[in-house]
C-alpha cells in the first residue's frame, strides 16, 4: 500500500513538471522581448574589438519579441562593476522598433544620450582593473521620449516612467 501510494505521488510530481514545462515552453514561444548578440553569449567574454583596447565600436546585437504594440524601444548599457558608481557606456532612445542594432552602428531615428564621458556615442568596456559586467538592458515603449540628443540616463528614465511594455537585458564580462 504505502509503495503504490508513494508511486501514485511520483506520476502525480512528473506530470505536474511535465505540464508545467509545457506551460512554460509555450510562453518562451509566444515570445518575451530578448536582446541576444553574435559576439558573445550572455554572461559571455565581450570580444576585445568591442571595447576602449580593440576598435571600440558597438557589438551587433539582435532583438526579437518585440510587443506588437511597441512605439519605440531605449536601450542603456552600464557597467556596474565601475569603481565610482554604475558607469554609463551607452544611452540610446527612441529607437524605432528593429529586430536588429548593426555593428558600429545606431537605427536611422534613433537619438544617444549623454554616456558617462559626457559624450552622445557608444563608450565600449575600459575596466581600470579585474573583470567587469556591461549589463545592455533593453526596453519597448508605448511611446516616443520628448527628449533631446545629450540627455542624460537620468532624464531617460525619468521620461519612460509609466511607458515600458515589456523589458530584457544582455550581460557581457570584459577584464585585464
């Protein structure tokens, strides 16, 4: 009796994974916004092209899942690892709605915010020691920001309050 029940529990348990794994496959399918590079994997080595010692322009990075109802998409990459403080590479907003962001390069519209050298571009990894994450976080918003050119991560964040549908990020590691 207590074997038979035991195993009752056990078909009980791998069906209830089963579903859930079903479950749970059919919303990876349906789709969550996701941001993914050729360059590296997440949490991979960002390849020393990508960063202030090699060429230091922006990683391919593609995007898919993006809600249907999406006016624009914001993407800021930082390195929280940053000696001072989270350290700003790269701000970029009222992106139109891609399913790809080329190598150095930025979609025709799309506006960059001021990174923390002060400058409107893409600042690549520059770790003054150890290895560092460059977290590249991702948004879809329901609306344009009434921004302009140079606005600071602050201001960004400020102005997409109340507008993210959906939101992913991408972690790469670069170090000496």
């Amino acid at each position: 009796m207590r074997s038979s029940m035991m195993m009752s529990i056990v078909l009980v348990a791998v069906l209830f994974v089963s579903g859930c794994a079903g479950i749970s496959k059919e919303v990876r399918q349906m789709g969550e916004l996701s941001l993914s590079s050729p360059a590296f994997g997440d949490n991979g080595m960002i390849p020393g092209k990508y960063t202030c010692r090699g060429d230091d322009v922006n990683p391919e990075l593609r995007i898919a899942n993006v809600p249907e109802n999406a006016s624009s998409l914001v993407l800021i990459m930082d390195d929280p690892d940053a000696p001072m403080g989270t350290w700003v590479h790269w701000v970029v907003f009222n992106m139109p709605v891609t399913t790809r962001i080329g190598e150095d390069s930025v979609p025709a519209g799309a506006v960059q915010g001021k990174n923390g050298w002060g400058r409107n571009a893409y600042g690549g990894p520059c770790p003054p020691s150890g290895t560092h994450r460059y977290v590249f976080k991702l948004y879809a918003l329901d609306a344009r920001l009434d921004l302009e050119a140079g606005s600071t991560l602050e201001q960004v964040e400020q102005a997409m309050h109340g507008h993210v549908l959906a939101q992913t990020k991408l972690t790469g590691r670069f170090g000496s």
